[in-house]
C-alpha cells in the first residue's frame, strides 16, 4: 500500500496557482496560531486558563491559534505578557 502525505498533497496543491497564492496569503495567520499554541503548550496551560490571565475570552483564543482572527497589535501584547514572552515582528 503507498502512502500518500501531507507534504506530498500540499507540493501538488501548489503547482495550481491559485491555491498557491492563498495559501501563501495565508501563511502570516497560520504562524502566529502555531506559534500561540507552542507557547501555550510549553507552559501547559489551557486556552481558558491563558484568555482568563490575558483579560480576554477563551473564545478569542481558540479563534487565533484556528487562523479564524486578526487581532490587534494590542491583543497580541496581552498574551504575551500572559505568557511571559515577547512580540517579534519583521518585514522580511
């Protein structure tokens, strides 16, 4: 039986221009929900428990780390001081 991956799908998916431009349009969001739920996790706390010490909802939370949001520069601020970390940002 052969295997057929993720990455194998995604490499296929973009020789299609169109998906690839969403999917590169896409990739600002997706870092930043990834990068939430790393943070998150390493200080294995939950997401009501982070929304709760960033004065926010739980709501709110899951909608960033699932690339459903845009949140503010000063949301951003809030869970990050909620978890002890820092807001790099860069054009690049």
């Amino acid at each position: 039986m052969r295997k057929y991956t993720f990455e194998q799908h995604l490499k296929e998916s973009l020789k299609d221009p169109e998906f690839r431009k969403i999917w590169e349009e896409s990739e600002l969001e997706y870092q930043l929900g990834r990068q939430l739920i790393e943070a998150r996790l390493k200080k294995n706390i939950s997401q009501r428990d982070l929304a709760k010490k960033a004065h926010t909802t739980q709501a709110v939370i899951s909608r960033i780390e699932g690339m459903n949001s845009n949140p503010s520069i000063g949301l951003l601020k809030k869970i990050a001081r909620a978890l002890g970390a820092k807001i790099q940002i860069s054009f690049s």
